[in-house]
C-alpha cells in the first residue's frame, strides 16, 4: 500500500507456538478513507432528510415530529448509549484480550442485557407516551399540536431498542477492528427515511390535525417508516457480525469487571441526564409559544452543527488524539500546549464560519429551507434564529476540548459539574425569553442566545479549572491570534454587505425565492472567504501562511515546476572527499535513527516538541532513506544522480546512505537505556567487544552482551514501551502544577564500541532562519554564548511567540555526554529551574534532548543584553535595582538545591522593567551558591563600569577559549589593582554610592564577607533606599536623561519602542471603536426611524398618518356641538400590514409589506401546499390597519393568481380572532385587478383579506397578491 515493507517483510519466521496469532488488521488506511467517505455521505443524506421533512411536512407537522423523534433518543443515550461509551466499551476490549474464548461470552451476556434493558425501556415508555409528552416536552395549552405528537411518539418509541442495539454492535465490530458496517449504517438509515419521505409527498391528502386519526395513512407512513431506518440500520450490522463469527445467542449473567468502571459511569450517565434536561425545558418553552418553535430550534442548532462537523472537528481531529495521550500521561506543559494549539485552531476554523452566519443567517434560511409548505417566512425565522445563536459554537467547541481534557486526566465529575452550570444557565435564561420577547416570533431566537450565554459560562467554568489543575494555560497567542481573526472576519462581513447592497443582490431572493437566495449565499460567501483569508495573510497569521505555501506547492507540481528550496545544500566533490576520507578513521558510529514503518498501518510520527525514541526490534537493512530523523545538526543533501533528497549528519559523508540501505549499522536501537536494560544486540562471536559484519550487511557486536531469551527480551521490551510501572521515570511532585515541564527520558548516545579515537563530528550550522527541534523553532538572531553554549532568540511555530533557545553542546565536542559535567546532565539540572517563578529568571519552558547534547526553551525576555546596556552608562542606583531582581532568583534558586551559573555576560539580559534577568539559563556542574554570588558581584560590576570582572570559564573537559579582541562577551576585563582585583567601581565613577561599589567588589572576592545571594539583595536594596534623591525633578519623555542627572532606572529604547507601538495599537483601536460606534448608531438611528415610520406610502406628507396627530382634522373655528365632518369618498391609505394565520405559521411574513406598497410589480404569496384550504388549516390572509376609519364601498385586489377565493372581513383590531371578523364582500380572483364590493355598516379601521381557497393555475396551491386598495364609500 505505502510501498515501504511490512513487518511481515523483514521480521524473521516465527517459531512455532502454542497461542494463536493475532488478527491482522486488513488496511488500516483504506478503512480510515472509508470511514471518512462514509461520514460525508451520511451527513449530506441527513441534511436532505432534515430539508425534506421542514418543506414536505410544514412547520407545525415538523415541530410534533421534532419533539416525538427526540423521545426514543433521548431514552436510548440515557439507557445504554453514555454507559456503552463509558464502561462497555473498555470492558469490550479487556475481555477480548484476558478471555480465553476472546470475550465470546462477555459479548453474549452483554447483548442478552442490552435486549432486555432496552426492550423494557421501549415498553414502559410506550406506556407512558402520553405522559412524557404532556408532562416534559409540551404542554396542553401550547401552539403545538399534543395529540399529533403524542401519535407520532407511539409509532417512533420502539426505535429505543434498535438506536440501543445499534450502537451496542457497532461498539464490538470496532473492537474487531471491523469499521465500515457502522459507518455506512446511518446512511441506509437516512435512504430510507427519505424514500418514505417521497412517499409521503405522492400519497393523497394531508395530516388531518383536527382530528389526530392513528388511521391517517400519512400518519402510519411517516411514524413506522422512520422506525423502519433506524430497524434497518441495526439489522444491516448483522452480516457483518456473522462473517466475524461473533455469537449473539442469550447468555444470562453481569460481569463482574462492569463494576470497576461503575464510578465512570455513573458520572456520564449524570452528565447526559443533566444536559437532556436542559433541552427538554427549551423544547417545551419553544412549543409554548410557536407552533414552529420545536422545530425552528432543533433545526437551527443542527445548522450550526454542520460547519462545525466538518470544520471544527475536522481541524481538532490531528490534536485532540495527542491531546489525549499527554493527558492521561500527566504530561502538563505538552498538555497545556496542545490546548492552546487546539484553541487556536478552532477560533481560526471558526470565527469567520460564525460571522458569516451571523450577518448571512435569513438568507442561509431561506436558500436551504424556503421551499414547499415550511415556506420562505419560517426559513427566514429558521435563519434569524442562526444569526442570534451563531457566537454558540466558539463556546461549544471549548467545552468540548475542555472535556475532553478532563476524561483524560479521569476527572470524570468534573465535567458533570460544568454541565450542571452549563445547565442552570440555559434553563434560567430560557424560561427569561417568553418574558423579555416582545412577541411569540421572537421567544424561539432568544432560546438560541440563551443556549449560546450558557456555553460561554460553561467554557468560563472549564478555563478556571483547567487552569487551577494545569497552572498557566498561556493564552497570550490565542488572543493574539483571536483579534486577528476577529478583524479578518469582520472586514470579511463588511465588504460583504457592501457588495450585498451595491449589487442589489436581495432583489435574487426577491424574485426568486430560495433558488435566488442560494446563488446570493455562494456570491457572499465567497466574497467573504476570499476578503477574510486575504487579511489573515496580510496579518501573517501563520496557520494560513502555511496553507498558501502549501497551496502554492501543490500549484506548482501541477504547472511541473519544482519548488525553490535554497536550504538544500548540494553535495559537491571535495565535501564528499573530505568525509569519506574522514570515515575511514572513524571507529565509533552514531547510529541514523530510522522511523519505525508499520507496513499498513503506516511511518511513526516524531512529535515535534520531544523526539522520544520508540524501541526498535529487528531492524531492516533496507530502510528507505527518507524516513530518517531530521534532528538539529543534520542538513538535507540532493543527490545528483535522481535528485531527490534525503538527510546527512554534518559529521557523515553523503555517500554514508546508498541506495536507501543502512551500511555497517547493524546494533539495535532501543530506550532499554533508560530503564537500566542494556542496548547491545543478540548477536555474539568469540572477542568481546568487536564488531562482525553479517551477511546482509550490518554489524552486530560479538560476545560480552548479555544474555537475551525471549522470556528476558519480553520483559525489556515491557519496560522499554513505558508499560512497566518500575521502568518509568520517577514523577517530581511539582510537575502537576503546570510549571515544570517534561520531556523524554534522558538517553545514552548510540554507538558501536571501537578502541580507535573518536573523530570529532561537525555541529549542526545554526544560522538565521533556519528550523529546529523538527521545525518546531525557527532562529532569529544570535546572542552569543559561553562555555560550549550558544544562546539564540528564535520563534516558536506552534504557539506564534518569541523565544530563548541555549543550544548546549551544540558544535558536539563533549567527550563525556551522560556523565556529571556532560551536556544530559545540564539539561537534567536546568530543568529544574522551571519550578522558580521569578522575574530574574526566564522561566524554563520546554528541554529537547539530542543524541549528545540538547537545547534549553525558556521566555524571552525584552530588553538589551548587559553589554549594551552598560554602555549607556545607567545610573548606580538603577543598576543596583537590576541586580536586586536576578539576586532574588538566584536565592530562590539556592532554596531549591540548585544554582543559575552566572558565569558570563552574555547570558543575562535586561528587561524593559529595567531588572537583570538571567535570559538563558544552563547550569554547570560546578555552579553553586559562591559563584553564583560572584556572578551577581560581576553582573552588578559590568553595569557600572562597563567591565567584566569574571575571567572566561572553558566547557567542562576542554581547555579555556582565546579572548578575541580582548574582551568577554563583548566587555573589556577589569582594571586590576596590585592585589590583583578587580579596581573599585568609585575609583571608575565617583557618583557611584559607597555601599553599591562595595557589594560589587565584596562579592567578587573570595573572603569578602558576601556569602549567599540573599545579603547581596538585602544590601542592594538597602542601598537603593538610603541613596534615594526626593528632589523636585523636571519632567521628561520617556527614556530621556538630562546630562549629570542620577535616573534611578535604566532607559531601555526597546521599551520606548514597545511604548510607542502600544500607543499606535491604542490609537488604531480607538479609532476601530469610534468607528464602530458611528456605524452601530447609524444602524440603530435606520432601525429606529424604520420603526417608528412604519410601511412607505406615496402619498404626501401632510395625508400620512405618523401616529403624532388626530386621526380627524380640527374645524378651522371652534363651533359648539359641531358633528365632524364625514369621510370624503375616494382611495383610503392603508398604514400597516400583517400576516393573518390562526392555525399555522404565517405565511412568509417578510414581504406581507410588498401588498400595500402601491407597486403592483411586487407581490406577497402564500405557502406552496400539497392539498388545497382547509385540509392542513382553514386558510389564511392578510391583517390591513386602515390610516383612518373609514365606511368601505370596494377593495381592488390585484394578483396573478387566477381561481383563488378570498373573503373581504372587517376586524374590531389588528389583534381579532376570525370569529370575532365579520365578513363583509367576497369574491374569485382573476388574473389581474378584481374589484370586490363590500357592505360595510360603519367605519372601521382593521381589515382581513381572507383567503379561503388557493389557487392552482400554477400547478400547485399557491396564490399571491400584489397589491390592495381601499375605497371609502361617498
């Protein structure tokens, strides 16, 4: 499949044995591929089936259908679906593995269980059908139709068993390693669903709701052939089970290993129970006041699960499994980093996702659901109601990887008590909306935001124990990164808009319904992506860089270009000569670490933070030379014969790799080191300690290796995969709390014993923008260095932010790698250091381990280093401030055991705080509490005077390195005095006070009186204190000294320039807000005035109606008695309209408006209905408020709609129920204008278009109406 050999290639025979081997997994990958097709097709086959049962069943049908199909789901997660997730399926996999008969019988007893649970959970509910909906889902006096749903949950309860049955089967061909059956499964449950949706449209008549009839053909159809796709969908797993020759006969009895996870699953069980309760609250407040409630909600929280599906899953599907590994590992700081590499990529993946639907939601509405009988008035609710709860799925997600995070580290309650928060919230702020709603329509979108508020308190809720249980979750990046996307989106969203109205696109959804809505939805949202991506590249935010680099690879190999790579160093003649000849003398072989390749199932991964190295048993002589390990210190090298590349010590020839085979390196590779276990082969000869060639062409070494039975190899082999509890590492206590970080166990280097000398080997070349640590850091700039270190400022990728990188060992010379002075053992004791919090110190992030030395991760620290800083001259009191802060940690550090190796100047830095803080820590073997304290004594002195006191130390086992130029690390040596120390800091600076010079000199020297790090703080402080002037100083800017003047800080022009960018930041965000706040007050200013205008009008001014005159004009002089003046006979203007529609949804109430509007070129039109008035409801019209009472003799009714029958019926108000109308014309539409006339027996001022038939001249029943006109009687 891969091309590269399998195990079975290149592992020698098995011997005959007792015990069966294991099952082969048959592809990994293709049923991965499968899987992934099979999910695609089943949620786009879902998402039809939801469409189709909105536009086929109408909104009040699909809301009884919506309650009675959460029912059986509900009661089937609860019973077994939470428990199988919990217990059964870990239980599952034990019992297969301990089992003598593989978990045969655990598997009979399980399902004989699960049938008879789940059967008596369908058949109590049944029973109690009537009760669960009255009781829980609706109420009795709610716009949902009770008796349909209760119908309908009948015909669907028996679903129980089979979602319970499918699952549970699904669960044990998974463990089987069988995985396709149960992803197709849901497909064959929604091809059903929809072929009896089909059905359902070509069979006769409608849902009778008045009354519900258990006979209603429609009702039988629809209820058992959903039960029919979920029955399907178990019964299809059977062939499977039977090719498996997995047994399902009864088999009574309980396991007694299901009660070790009983604690577990009790919890989840409560987890389900709690959230379940929380929807049912919204579903019955929702049906309490629409009877398009239910289903507006269910389907707009579905909508918002799509993107996320195939986005947010989709992206956090590479992370989240790392994630959960270094969580239940205890892994801390490779847990808090994964958490905020998944936080990243969710608010990428995300946020524009969410702007989108938030400023596009009516129209996704209505280009995905504004057809047939839900019509485009509920699908533009259905889309108001995905613009108001959009901002739910950043919370959402969070909570998720929170969980996730929580299941890991088995805090199996801790997520039951975010839900119980999360829960609380949803229902109190549910059972708000009816109250702050300012009508009906409005309660379903207020759930949705309700739902959204308590997420965000439940993802609040998961951050603070997230960060009590892991310490410092650093989420600096994720806020940078946040307002980057933020911006991107939201110019997305406003050229969008801008597009929208310059374009007058909405005329599509005009004119064009749904259809038009879909090409406006594909015009915008490209628009955005493409404006939204545009910015993320211009912001560099490094995730899209990365895609548009790719991008622009895969653009190129499909022009037949190759990629400019000017990293890759081309081998030449003489290099190749010189490392040949080099090879030659070379007796001991550092090992080219191969990636374990596992045939089907693929190459092991390296992580990119911390190479560890898994065992190797058996390994191959032909190893392909791409899978090799690129750790620091080795390049890429292009071969000239086929070009392509491969990687190549520094140390090694290019010809050491030939033709992908590993020559003269037959010694296997393993971590037995790190457990006590010894690394040498098998293999033995008669001279111990030599190397002999086998006849494949690696070398093993001969006698003196241990014995290695197969009984003793298994044991290694335990201990070498972590499995062994006394093979593991010893944990510090501190490294829960978030601040110690961890990495690989430390391991011996690799190499073939030889007696002739080590040729030193070339170190890796570290120069700007070149990639570490397995592209994990990229250089930025050199900083020097001291003993063997070097120091580097570089960037992490992963978490976008600046760091500190001491390379130790990095030129490889150190003779004894794991011994005392060896660079393992400075790793070990820096890493210690993590543990001190202080702003004298970097905190120490992360150690990466090579196979000599390793490098050293901490903060960077702003600021300038020592040497440029004394430079500037700083104030004495200044610097003894400085000094005070790194004083602090190295006291901290004696406290602890250890010590910081203030050894040399270019290791510390000074930060724009103005405190000296030891930048790149490494300690030495022989660093203690006395050089550290001659460490600060020079520190203090270099920033002075401008001198180094401090001779230049050598690396452990080398000789001392020539001083170039004279200086340390950039410094001159002090002046010495006869003594032969250093020349007092006074003598150089008068203005220096006597007590700082002192501890500077003091500390120096051997017999000073200065013995801990602790005096020099509490001297220096002093000092500062006693010294300190409180005359009245002029004003200056910012980093500015007046000449002779004793600033008692230390001017940093990094820290002006950080100021100053903050003030550009501030400015620019000041002027982002007023911006906004224009553009928010515009809008609201629109929406006000549109609120208080009401509909347009043509006729002038002085003849509307505002609201802020009498209805009736005065009499020009004041007459006693005078009877007002009738209403003169002609046009009477209409002020207001609605929808009317007692029994059902209104009919697209968003363009009731267009039928009073005087333009007869636009039109309002009713739903499309499968049968005519009144199979589903009585009919339906429009609700005219007249600008004045007036004596009606006609009204015009212009339509296309020929055949469609309306009555003319006055209303005593806007508000009327139809039996409080009474009916005062009525007439059949023809094709164009139809005067009606009308009896009416005094004013009024409320008028109903009632439409008691519909017309059908377009094939369908449908009619519309363009416009309405009112004429008063003389």
């Amino acid at each position: 499949m891969t091309g590269n050999p399998t195990r079975e290639d290149v592992a020698p025979p098995a011997p005959a044995a007792a015990e069966p081997a294991p099952r082969k997994n048959p592809g990994l990958l293709a049923a991965t591929g499968s899987i992934a097709f099979a999910t695609l097709i089943s949620r786009i086959t879902g998402f039809v089936k939801q469409v189709l049962l909105l536009t086929l069943l109408g909104a009040a049908v699909a809301s009884s259908y919506t309650v009675a199909a959460q029912i059986p789901n509900m009661i089937s997660e609860l019973v077994l679906g939470a428990v199988l997730t919990s217990i059964v399926v870990p239980v599952l996999v034990r019992a297969e593995r301990e089992d003598p008969d593989g978990g045969a019988a655990f598997v009979r007893r399980l399902f004989t269980v699960s049938v008879t649970v789940l059967g008596l959970a369908a058949l109590l509910a049944t029973a109690a059908a009537p009760v669960l909906v009255t009781r829980f889902f609706l109420d009795d006096t709610g716009k949902v139709s009770t008796t349909l749903t209760t119908a309908l949950t009948y015909l669907l309860l028996p679903a129980i068993l089979f979602y319970g049955l499918s699952a549970l089967l699904t669960a044990i061909l998974n463990t089987r390693q069988v995985f396709k059956p149960g992803a197709w499964a849901p497909v064959l449950n929604n091809v059903v669903v929809i072929t009896v949706l089909v059905l359902y449209f070509l069979l006769p008549g409608e849902i009778t709701l008045d009354p519900v009839r258990m006979s209603d053909p429609h009702l039988l159809l629809l209820g058992c052939g959903v039960t029919l796709g979920v029955v399907t969908q178990a019964m299809s797993l059977v062939p499977a089970l039977r090719r498996e020759g997995i047994s399902l006969k009864p088999l009574w009895g309980l396991d007694d290993r299901l009660r070790q996870f009983g604690g577990m699953g009790a919890a989840i069980v409560l987890y389900v129970l709690i959230s379940q309760a929380g929807m049912v609250f919204a579903t019955h407040v929702s049906s309490s006041a629409d009877a398009a409630g239910p289903a507006i909600y269910n389907n707009a929280w579905l909508l918002l699960q799509l993107p996320y599906g195939v986005l947010g899953v989709t992206v956090l599907t590479a992370i989240m499994p790392r994630l959960s590994r270094n969580a239940a590992a205890e892994d801390t700081p490779a847990v808090v980093d994964d958490l905020s590499v998944a936080t990243r990529l969710t608010m990428i993946a995300l946020i524009p996702i969410v702007v989108f639907f938030t400023v596009a939601g009516p129209q996704i509405g209505t280009a995905l659901y504004g057809y047939g009988s839900f019509g485009e008035g509920n699908a533009e609710r259905l889309g108001q109601a995905v613009s108001w709860s959009a901002f739910t799925l950043i919370p959402y997600a969070l909570v998720l990887i929170h969980l996730r995070v929580f299941y890991a580290r088995e805090q199996a309650w801790t997520p039951t008590w975010i839900i119980l928060g999360i829960t609380a919230v949803k229902v109190a702020l549910s059972a708000l909306a009816p109250v702050v709603a300012r009508n009906d329509d409005q309660v379903v979108l207020l759930l949705g935001v309700a739902t959204g508020l308590a997420f965000t308190v439940g993802a609040g809720i998961g951050g603070f124990l997230l960060h009590r249980a892991l310490g410092d979750l650093r989420m600096a990046n994720v806020g940078r990164t946040l307002w980057h996307v933020v911006t991107a989106s939201a110019a997305g969203a406003v050229v969008m808009l801008i597009a929208d109205r310059l374009l007058r696109l909405g005329a599509l959804s005009d004119r064009f319904g749904g259809v038009g809505s879909m090409v406006r939805v594909a015009i915008t949202g490209a628009l955005m992506l493409l404006v939204t991506l545009t910015v993320m590249w211009l912001l560099k935010v490094p995730e899209i860089l990365a895609i548009t680099a790719a991008v622009r690879r895969k653009v190129d190999a499909l022009r037949g270009r190759t990629p400019v790579e000017p990293e890759i160093a081309e081998a030449d003649a003489d290099e190749i000569a010189e490392l040949e000849a080099a090879r030659e003398s070379e007796a001991e072989k550092t090992i080219v670490l191969p990636r374990l390749d596992y045939g089907d199932y693929g190459v092991a991964p390296y992580d990119a933070v911390t190479e560890v190295l898994p065992a190797l048993r058996n390994l191959p002589s032909h190893i392909d030379a791409h899978g090799q390990l690129p750790y620091p210190g080795r390049r890429q090298v292009r071969t000239a014969r086929d070009g392509s590349r491969r990687f190549a010590d520094a140390g090694r020839p290019p010809g050491y790799l030939r033709g992908g085979r590993v020559e003269q390196e037959g010694v296997r590779v393993s971590d037995d080191h790190a457990t006590g276990k010894s690394t040498v082969d098998e293999s033995a000869s008669t001279d111990p300690g030599s190397v002999s060639t086998d006849a494949d062409g690696t070398r093993s070494p001969q006698a003196g290796t241990p014995d290695r039975s197969p009984s003793s190899r298994k044991s290694a082999d335990g201990a070498a995969d972590g499995r062994s509890g006394a093979g593991r590492p010893q944990r510090d206590p501190h490294v829960d709390t978030g601040v110690v970080p961890v990495s690989s166990p430390q391991l011996p280097p690799l190499r073939v014993p030889g007696s002739a000398p080590r040729t030193p080997m070339r170190g890796p070349k570290l120069i700007p923008g070149a990639s570490v640590a397995g592209g994990r850091y990229r250089l930025l700039a050199p900083h020097g260095g001291a003993r063997g270190l070097r120091f580097w400022q570089a960037q992490d990728v992963k978490l976008d932010r600046e760091v500190a990188l001491t390379f130790v060992d990095a030129e490889q010379r150190a003779g004894d790698v794991t011994g005392p002075d060896g660079p393992q053992a400075i790793l070990s004791r820096t890493l210690r250091l993590g543990r001190i919090n202080s702003p004298g110190l970097a905190r120490v992030l992360d150690v990466v381990r090579g196979s000599s030395g390793g490098i050293v991760v901490a903060e960077w620290t702003p600021g300038r280093s020592l040497r440029e800083m004394s430079g500037t001259e700083p104030s004495p009191l200044g610097a003894a401030r400085a000094v005070q802060a790194l004083a602090a940690a190295a006291e901290a550090a004696h406290r602890g055991g250890g010590a910081l190796s203030i050894d040399h100047p270019d290791r510390i830095r000074i930060s724009v705080a103005g405190d000296a803080v030891l930048a790149f820590p490494a300690t030495f073997a022989d660093a203690d509490v006395t050089s550290d304290v001659r460490g600060l004594g020079a520190g203090l002195y270099g920033l002075i005077t401008a001198r180094w006191p401090l001779p230049e130390q050598a690396a452990p086992g080398q000789q001392p390195p020539a001083q170039t130029g004279g200086t340390i690390g950039g410094m001159r040596p002090a002046d010495l005095t006869a003594e032969g120390t250093p020349v007092e800091p006074r003598a150089l600076r008068p203005e220096v006070p006597f007590e700082i010079s002192a501890v500077a000199v003091r500390a120096l020297a051997a017999d000073g009186g200065i013995r801990t790090a602790a005096t020099v703080q509490h001297i220096l402080g002093q000092a500062s204190v006693v010294d300190q002037k409180t005359d009245m100083i002029p004003a200056l800017r910012l980093g500015q000294r007046s000449p002779g003047a004793t600033n008692h800080a230390l001017a940093d022009p990094e820290a002006l320039a950080e100021e100053k960018k903050r003030s550009e930041r501030m400015l620019f965000a000041l002027v982002g807000l007023g911006i906004t706040t224009v553009v928010l007050l515009a809008l609201i200013g629109w929406w006000i005035a549109n609120l208080l205008a009401g509909g347009s009008s043509d006729e002038p001014l002085t003849s509307q109606d505002f609201g802020l005159t009498p209805t009736t004009e005065a009499p020009s002089e004041p007459v006693a008695q005078a009877p007002a003046p009738a209403a003169a006979a002609g046009p009477v203007a209409a002020s207001a309209v609605s929808v009317f529609s007692p029994q059902g949804t209104p009919d697209s109430p968003a363009t009731a408006r267009l039928a009073i509007d005087g333009d007869p070129s636009t039109e309002w039109s009713t739903d499309a209905y499968f049968q005519p008035f009144p199979a589903l409801k009585n009919g339906v019209g429009l609700m005219v408020a007249l600008a004045e009472p007036a004596a009606l003799s006609s009204v015009s009714v212009t339509s296309d709609s020929p055949g469609t029958k309306v009555e003319i019926r006055s209303a005593p108000s806007d508000q009327a129920s139809l039996d409080q109308t009474q009916v005062i014309g009525s007439a059949t539409l023809r094709s164009g204008v139809t005067e009606i006339p009308v009896e009416s027996e005094g004013r009024t001022s409320d008028v109903l278009v009632w439409i008691t038939g519909l017309s059908t001249s377009g094939g369908g029943n449908k009619s519309s109406i363009a416009e309405v006109t009112f004429t008063a009687a003389e």
